[in-house]
C-alpha cells in the first residue's frame, strides 16, 4: 500500500484548515496554539467493532477502604460504580483454534496488548473481513506496554500480513480513538493508495499511572480495549439503496495551552555514565504520576464538547433531531448530561457503560459502542454522535452512520 502523506497536512494558524479533501470553516478565527481539522462525508463504513476488559474488579465500595471516600460520592459525582483493573502478574484464559481446528482454552498475560489482540479479533469476527485483508492498523493509546507502539505487535498477532499492513501507534489521550478512526478514514476516503479496509483500537491502562494516594483521580479510571473495523465503501455495491453509510462528518482540535491540567510528564532521574573525563550525566528515564485539575477539564469538557459537536453535525449536514444516538467519552455521567442538555438530546438517546467501566480513556467509545451494537440498541442505519476528549488538550467528534 502507498500511502498519500502528501494530503495529510495538519496545519497551524489564523485560519481553520481541514484534512483533504475539505470543506472547511475558513471563518473561524484561532489562537495559534490551536490546530483544527474538520470535514464532510468520507466514504468509510464502520462494519465491525469489539472489545475487552480484564477480569479483576475495583468497585467503590473497595475504594472505601483505600481512601475517606464513599460509594454515594463516587456515583454521585462521576456516575462510576465499578471499574476493571490491569493487575500485576494477571492472567486471562482466551479460546483459540489449534491446528486440527479444535478450541483450545489457554492461559495468557493479561496486559493491553492482550486485551487489544482479543477487541480485535472480536471486531474481525463480526465484519466478516479476514486479518490477512486490513491494510492499516491504528492502536490509539497513551500507556502502551511497549513505549515504541503496540499496533505492530497486535497486527502481527491477529494475522495481518506485514508485506502488505502498516501498523502504528497514535496518543491522543481520551481523544485517541475518535482521532484514531478519523486518521483511518483519510487513507481509506483517499485516492490512489490502494487501502480498502483498517482497524482502529482505542486501548489503554491509566491505572498504571494514575496516583492512587489521589482520591480525586483514582476513582475515575480503569482499563479496557476496543476495535473498529473500517472499510472503504467503494466496495460496497447497493444498488436498491441511496443510504449513505461511514463518517458523515467530523472535526477536531487541539489546545496545548491548557495541557497542564491533565499530564503525565516524562521524568529522568540522573544517571553517571563513565564517559571520559568526568563522565556524561543521562537520564535514568520513568514518568511522573498523572496530574489532572478535575474542574478545569470539567469545564473545558462541558464547553468545548457540545461545540464540537456542532461543527461535525454541520459538516455532515444532520439536524441535532436525526441523531439516534449520542457516544461521548465516558469520563463522568455530569458530563454527559450537560452536553446533551446544551444540545437538546434526550438521556434516553446517549449511550453510556461508564458505571461498570469507568473511565478507559481511548478504550471507552469504541468499548460503549460494543455493548451498544451487540445488545442491539444501535442497529444499521442508526446515526451515532460521538466525541472524544481529554489531556492534550484535545477534542473531536464524528458523525457516523452504522453498518
Ligand atoms: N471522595 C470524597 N470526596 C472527594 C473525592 C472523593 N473521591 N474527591 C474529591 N473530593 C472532595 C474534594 O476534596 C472537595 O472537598 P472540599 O470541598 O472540602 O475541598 C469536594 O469533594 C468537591 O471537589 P470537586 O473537585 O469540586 O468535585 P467535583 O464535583 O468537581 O468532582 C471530579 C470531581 C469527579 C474529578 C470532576 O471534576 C470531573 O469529573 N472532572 C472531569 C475529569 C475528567 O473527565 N478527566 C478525564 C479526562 S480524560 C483523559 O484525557 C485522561
């Protein structure tokens, strides 16, 4: 596959710029430490979606023990009950197919590579398309178990032929996936490249480093992983239909002036090399605990949330009223509410599992949206709002039409 890099410039300024191709907002004035994309239908279909979350369980009620909190803050206050956690040494038991084709049930690692291979594979199963067909791999994550990029090692696991799949890691914090699956639908929408289908992975375990001795943060998080299938819809032939399925519309910003809210920074503590002479002093590298102003990102959330959905809605030319369904980030149920309020979307139309989950970062969309599909809440057709956002700061939404 050749890839069109050449139209996947993301550019900085006065002006709004969007991906190509572009209808872009030229009107819309930006500090220049904002950048914005933003964009109309992209022939893209989401035609698969998994996930995964490990075994072990934290409830609030736990919780109660670690710090001078309670299960009626917690609810109260976020909408979480429960949420699962990676824990040290874990394990998990997956079935596989052994090479007579008998199920066999193994015991492996249960880490986020474990967790994303098993969303993956579920998101295949239900697309129909074999691992050996998918031409690009994103996995959206900011806690890899691997610093240079988990993607590859998944795409290789779940049987994507290397002479064929690009594979890569992308951090867009809680934004990552709606990134993720916008970044796809560029190689998939583009000429000439020949990519026909990817899969996209939202996956991550902030638990790891969270500060647990920080009860307004650690109550928040927990793990998980999930898969989106994505194909060109060039393929797809109907002729009995004028449907228009894939991304009707997305946008998406940053602002790294408010990144101090929500870090994780790296850290080096010092480290003598015996260079000659007095010797060099390098870093002996880790990262500090994440930090977050929770009323910062609260308000960041509930401003800039219900706007970019706005922009997306506009961009894929559909009313607030034809929404079926709106996905936002599972971050706090106060959020959710106060987005679909500003909007004038019923609760009985948004879409949440944060109570059992939490918050799993770039898992939680395409983790909701799971659930959402295989209960059979959302059915083809069905027009979901969906946006992300978190440390960055970052932001985006898509407008995507099921099936
Ligand atoms: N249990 C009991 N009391 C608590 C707890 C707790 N776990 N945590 C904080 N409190 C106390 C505070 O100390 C404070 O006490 P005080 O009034 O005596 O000072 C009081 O509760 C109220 O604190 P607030 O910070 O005002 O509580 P708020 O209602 O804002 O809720 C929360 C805090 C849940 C963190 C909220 O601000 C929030 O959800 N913010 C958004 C966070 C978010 O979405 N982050 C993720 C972004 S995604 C990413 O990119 C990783």
């Amino acid at each position: 596959m050749k890839f069109l890099l050449g139209s996947f410039a993301l550019l900085s300024g006065t002006t709004t710029t969007a991906f190509s191709p572009v209808q872009s907002n030229t009107n819309v004035i930006r500090s220049p430490s904002q950048l914005a994309a933003s964009g109309g239908k992209m022939s893209v279909r989401p035609i698969g979606i998994g996930s995964a979350a490990p075994s072990t369980l934290i409830t609030n009620i736990d919780l109660e023990s670690v710090h001078d909190t309670s299960d009626e803050w917690i609810q109260t206050r976020t909408g979480i009950s429960e949420r699962r956690v990676l824990v040290h040494d874990g394990t998990r038991s997956v079935i596989h197919a052994s090479a007579d084709g008998t199920k066999v049930d193994s015991e492996v690692n249960e880490n986020l590579r474990t967790l994303g291979i098993e969303a993956a594979k579920d998101a295949l199963a239900m697309s129909g398309i074999s691992a050996s067909d998918i031409d690009l791999v994103i996995c959206a994550t900011s806690s890899p178990d691997d610093l240079f990029g988990d993607a590859p090692s998944i795409a290789h696991a779940i049987g994507c032929d290397s002479s064929k799949c690009a594979a890569f890691d992308l951090t867009a914090a809680c934004s990552g996936f709606l990134f993720g699956i916008i970044t796809a639908a560029q190689f998939l929408n583009g000429q000439g490249n020949g990519a026909k289908n990817a899969l996209v992975l939202g996956a991550d375990a902030l638990t790891r480093w969270v500060d647990w001795e920080d009860r307004n943060s650690c109550i928040l998080f927990g793990e998980g992983a999930g898969a989106m299938v994505l194909k060109s819809s060039g393929d797809f032939a109907e002729p009995d239909s004028d449907e228009e399925y894939g991304i009707l519309g997305y946008a998406m910003h940053s602002n790294g002036g408010g990144y101090m809210d929500l870090k994780c920074n790296y850290r080096g503590e010092p480290k003598k090399i015996s260079t000659p002479g007095e010797g060099i002093v390098v870093h002996d590298g880790s990262y500090d605990m994440m930090t977050m102003n929770g009323r910062k990102v609260y308000s960041f959330a509930t401003r800039e949330v219900p706007t970019v959905l706005d922009e997306a809605l506009k961009q894929a030319g559909i009313s607030v009223e034809e929404v079926d369904h709106l996905l936002l980030h599972q971050a706090n149920i106060r959020i959710m509410e106060t987005v679909a309020n500003r909007l004038g979307i019923p609760m009985e139309k948004v879409i949440t599992n944060l109570y059992k989950y939490g918050n799993t970062s770039a898992a939680s969309i395409p983790l909701a949206l799971d659930e959402a599909v295989r209960t059979g809440r959302v059915k083809k057709g069905d027009v979901i709002a969906c946006a992300g956002f978190g440390a960055g700061l970052s932001w985006g939404a898509a407008i995507l039409k099921w099936g």
